[in-house]
C-alpha cells in the first residue's frame, strides 16, 4: 500500500534554508493516525496535522538531497524544457528510491520513489514490502498525467490551485492508496477519463 503521494520543490526557493524544499501538493492514504503520526492519543487534531506536515517535509528534504547527488554523480544537466515538451521532460527524468528505516520519519519505516522532472519531485512512499515496480509504474503514469494535463513545467503554475485535478487522477490510479495491476488498453481508457475530467 503507498502512504502518501507528494509534489515538491528540487531546486532552491526563497525563504527557505539551503537544502529545503516547499511540498506543493500532498496526500495521505490510509489511517493517517497511525499511519504518520504514530500510536500517540495526547496529540490533538492541530498538532497531528502539523506532525504529519513535518514527517512530509522531511521525505521531500531527503529525496531533494539524494535528487542534487545523482544529478551531480551523472555529470548531465537539467534540461530546461518548455510547454508542450512534458513527453521529452518524462523522458529525461531522474529517479531513484530511498529506503526509510522505522522512526525515520514514519513509525513503520518504508520505501520511497522518486521522480526529479527538472525542478519539481513527484514522490510514492511506500510500505516496505510493496512491488516496487508497480509502484514506479504508477508514480510515472502519475507524473506524466498531472505533466500533460496541468501544464505544470509553465511559467506561472499554480499546484495548489490544481489540486482537485491532482485528486482525480490519484483517485483513479491509486485508490484508497492501492497500487493497480493496469493493462494497455485499461490504462488508455484512464488517460482517456481524466483527460476529459482535466480539460473542464
């Protein structure tokens, strides 16, 4: 099962330290007590919230990190790509995937997917026995949905405010947090629904 999907920031923002990254988007699947903020009763509603925020935060600073060594290890630069070039930004898309020991930030641990498409992340923390595979194969069809549909490498992209059609799609692909076996067609008739949902 995938704990939380997350859109963010890899490149420094102003107002923020070096090495921080701002988390754009963020959705948390399952018990969210239990499932980011631990088995603590004495936490009230806010406080909860804020943990949970925080725990998020500290995935999108640590695949930022591990994003800046890889793209520094290769050598290559980021290509800056324009509107209409989201296929060739997918194609030229960094990955990797982190794994995240119990306490660190979550109670249970687990395993984290990334996807650097030049200065933003698109990350799946996962349950640390889930089919990695399957969970990359999501997490790009994902990236490359909310790339196409929303136009988010423009100028002047608002995520917060595009963030019932990020919902749609996550409903569609990873309901209640599930990864889905999809097949061509399957996934085809998907793109076709939310392309239609997207263009309202």
């Amino acid at each position: 099962m995938v704990q939380c999907f997350l859109i963010h920031t890899l490149c420094p923002v102003a107002g923020l330290p070096d090495g921080g990254s701002r988390v754009l988007f963020s959705r948390v699947f399952g018990p969210e007590d239990s499932a980011l903020t631990g088995p603590d009763p004495d936490l009230s509603p806010e406080e909860k919230r804020l943990l949970q925020k925080e725990k998020v935060a500290v995935v999108a600073r640590q695949v930022r990190s591990a994003c800046s060594l890889q793209r520094e290890a290769s050598g290559r630069p980021a290509v800056e790509a324009m509107l209409g070039e989201e296929t060739a930004a997918m194609q030229e898309a960094d990955s990797g995937v982190l794994r995240l020991g119990a306490g660190d930030p979550f109670p249970r641990g687990g395993c984290a997917l990334w996807l650097a498409v030049q200065a933003l992340g698109f990350t799946l923390v996962c349950q640390p026995h889930e089919n990695l595979l399957l969970a990359e194969s999501s997490l790009r069809s994902l990236a490359r949905i909310c790339l196409e549909n929303l136009r988010l490498l423009g100028p002047g992209s608002e995520v917060v405010l595009k963030s019932d059609r990020i919902e749609a799609a996550l409903h569609r692909l990873l309901p209640h947090g599930q990864l889905l076996f999809l097949n061509h067609r399957f996934g085809q008739i998907l793109d076709k629904e939310l392309a239609v949902y997207m263009a309202k």
